[in-house]
C-alpha cells in the first residue's frame, strides 16, 4: 500500500498546524479506573514527539470501550490523557467534549507543540456508522489528519474512513502515523516479499473466524502451524476422537477440504495436554492426538508438538504468529503458547523477521516478556487479522496515496 506517511510531510510544514491524531487508546482498565496495560498508549508516542518537536498542535482523538452511541462516565478517555501525559513527559489537555463549539474552542486554544485528547468519538451514535457531518465536524479542528490507529483502521468509522475523506476532499493533507506506517512495512511486506523459509502460526479457539486467513496464507507460506482449539476441528475431520473438546462440528466438511488442499504444508499438533474441565481441573495429561480420552478436552499442545514447531521455526526467515495455542491465561495450560514464543524469539535472535499479530497472542508475549524479542508486535489484533485476509482496512484506505 503506497500510502502517505507522516515522514512523507516536512517537519516545518507542521509548524502552527492543528493536526488531527485518530490514536487507539482503547485500553484495559481495573476497576479503579486505573490503565493496566499502557501499550497502545505508548506505541503513538513516536509520532506525536515528533509532532510536538515540529510545533504542531495536536487534537487527538479515539474511543473506548463499547458506551453505544451515548456518554458513559465510565468509559471517558481522561485516565488516557494523564498517562499519555506521564509518557510524553509534558501535560495533555483533556477536553470533555468531540466535536462542536467546547472541543472548537479548546483545539483553538493550543499553542505550538501543545496536544489536547478529546472526548470517546463511540460516545456519538453516527461513529460507527461513518456518519459524514460528524465527520466534517471532526475535519475543522484540524488542518492535517493523521492516522495511527492501527487497531481500529479495519473499521470504517467517522473518525477513521470519514474524516480522512473529507480533510483529503478539502486539499487537507491525510496521512499514516509512524506506528500505522510500521503496522503496514511489516504485515505488507510479509504478505507480498516475504524471506523464506515463510511460516504463519494460527491458534485460538475457532477456525470460522480464521478459516479466510488459512485460505490466504497457504499459496504465500511454506509451512501453516494450527494450534489451539482450532486443531480439534480438523481433528474431527481426520476421524479421531475429540473428547469433549470444543469442535466446529459445522465447518468439519471445510476442515477437510483444507487438509486435502495443503499438502505437507498444513501443520497440526501431534499431541496435547487434555483435561477433565477448565475450571477447578483435577486431572491434566499429555496424550497422542490419536488418544483424546472420551470425557476429556483438549486444552494445550503438548511437549512433543512444541518441538516440532520449534525445529521448523528453526530455519524460518519471515514468521507471523496469530492465536494462542491452547489456554494460556491458566498457567497449567501456558506451557504449549510459552514454548513457541520463545521459538519466535529465539528466531528473531537468529535475524527472522518475526511478527505477533496482536490480540491474544500479543498479550501472551508481552505477559513473557518477550515483546522486546519480537521485530513487530502488532497493536490490532482484529486489523492484523484482516489484513492477512488480504481485505482493504477503511482507515488505510482513506488515506491519501502517493504520487496523487
């Protein structure tokens, strides 16, 4: 995607300038109203130092949570301000209001290198159904649009798609941030140049809501590693005996299909760790995927399929890891997920371009503490998702092109 980038903006040409930010800090808080996990906070901190170092005047903007088109007290974006504050090492207005005279007057109020978080954008109904005059009242208060809101560019929203097109149909600059820029050199050129050996790792509980990325993938990788419950279904379709464990019984017929089509490159665990339930478990085992004992699910990949994996990550140039591989927020079912983690980043250590497509299994690694180990921790779990899909993201799509 040849699409403008922040760098492709000279930094004088910022100078006094109202530049509009769609950021993403949709993120988790206790029930304090404390932020637990300020990643996707500090992920826009590259781009908006150099906003602020260029004399720009930043409004910011994003949502959080799901408040349904209405304000809910709970889900304002104040705690965001105060650690982005913390982060930037300077003070972050907070204004209450989105759009309209109170976030006019304050985005008009900043000096240079002054940034200002406006108000959750899901706090208006027309958000999320990329409402155009919600979108041209976002596009006055800035003179620049940048997105680096990689985790909502899937949606197309006002504040995403919207905005873009309006700032761009008004000869506004509308550009990635360098967070979005590193999301698309990374999941771009793993999709279209990879170094190979290729290999994509798929876990999670589900195959429906993966079975367009298997599909895309495998004419581009050379091996496709499945873990996780996603496994039983195919499972099912190799007629063995899943126990209790969770299977697609719907999407079997497409399981098999798939392993039919793959060849050699479809990857499946050869064994697993089963339990009697996840909840309060009295009994864990490891047992061949040919052995799932009736009464007993499957709730990690075993020892043995760790180390498979991990002797064909061996020799891989490029990996894209989506999907736990079994339960891994119950450390007695981590163990599969945590091995090949560290395969990755032993891989990384070796000069593999190695990528977490956020989510689940950017969770994972950042709870190993492995983030660091990784060339790319996507911060869009949903986004990266797509995007492997090989669908167009609305918030990517907007932006203005190069070259136009």
């Amino acid at each position: 995607m040849d699409k403008l980038t922040l760098n492709d903006l000279p930094a004088e040409s910022l100078s006094g300038k109202r530049v509009l930010v769609r950021v993403d800090y949709n993120v988790p808080l206790d029930a304090d109203g404390t932020i637990t996990d300020d990643a996707r906070i500090a992920a826009t901190v590259p781009t908006l130092r150099h906003l602020v170092d260029a004399g720009a005047r930043v409004v910011l903007l994003s949502h959080f949570g799901r408040p349904k088109g209405k304000p809910v007290p709970e889900m304002s974006l104040r705690p965001a301000a105060a650690r982005l504050g913390e982060l930037l090492g300077r003070p972050v207005r907070f204004a209450q209001a989105t759009v309209g005279p109170d976030a006019a007057e304050a985005a008009g109020s900043l000096e240079n290198g002054d940034v200002l978080l406006l108000e959750n954008t899901r706090f208006f109904p027309g958000e999320e159904k990329n409402d155009a005059d919600l979108a041209r009242q976002m596009a006055e208060l800035g003179d620049v649009y940048v997105n680096d809101a990689f985790g909502a560019a899937h949606r197309a929203h006002s504040s995403t798609a919207g905005v873009a097109e309006v700032m761009k149909a008004q000869g506004k600059p509308a550009v990635a941030g360098f967070l979005m820029g590193r999301e698309l050199e990374y999941l771009g050129g793993a999709l279209t140049s990879p170094a190979r050996p290729f290999v994509a790792i798929l876990g999670g509980a589900k195959i429906s809501g993966k079975i367009d990325v298997i599909r895309s993938l495998l004419p581009k990788v050379d091996r496709l590693l499945i873990g996780g419950a996603m496994a039983n279904t195919f499972f099912r379709a190799m007629g063995l005996q899943t126990g209790t464990s969770l299977v697609e019984d719907d999407r079997v017929d497409m399981a098999r299909e798939l392993l039919q089509s793959s060849g050699d490159k479809l990857v499946l665990p050869v064994d697993l760790v089963v339990t009697d339930r996840l909840e309060g478990s009295t009994s864990r085992q490891v047992v061949a995927r040919e052995a799932i004992p009736a009464g007993q699910l499957a709730a990690d990949v075993g020892p043995r399929t760790v180390e498979e994996f991990r002797r064909i990550l061996g020799d891989a140039k490029t990996i894209v890891w989506n999907g736990p591989m079994g339960v891994f927020e119950q450390p007695e079912f981590a163990e599969g997920t945590r091995g090949v983690a560290q395969a990755v980043a032993e891989a990384t250590d070796r000069g593999a371009i190695t990528i977490v497509g956020g989510g689940d299994s950017a969770a994972a690694v950042s709870e190993m503490g492995l983030d660091d180990r990784m060339s790319h921790v996507s911060t869009g779990g949903g986004a990266s998702l797509e995007f492997l899909e090989g669908k167009e993201l609305p918030g990517v799509t907007a932006l203005g092109d190069r070259g136009s």
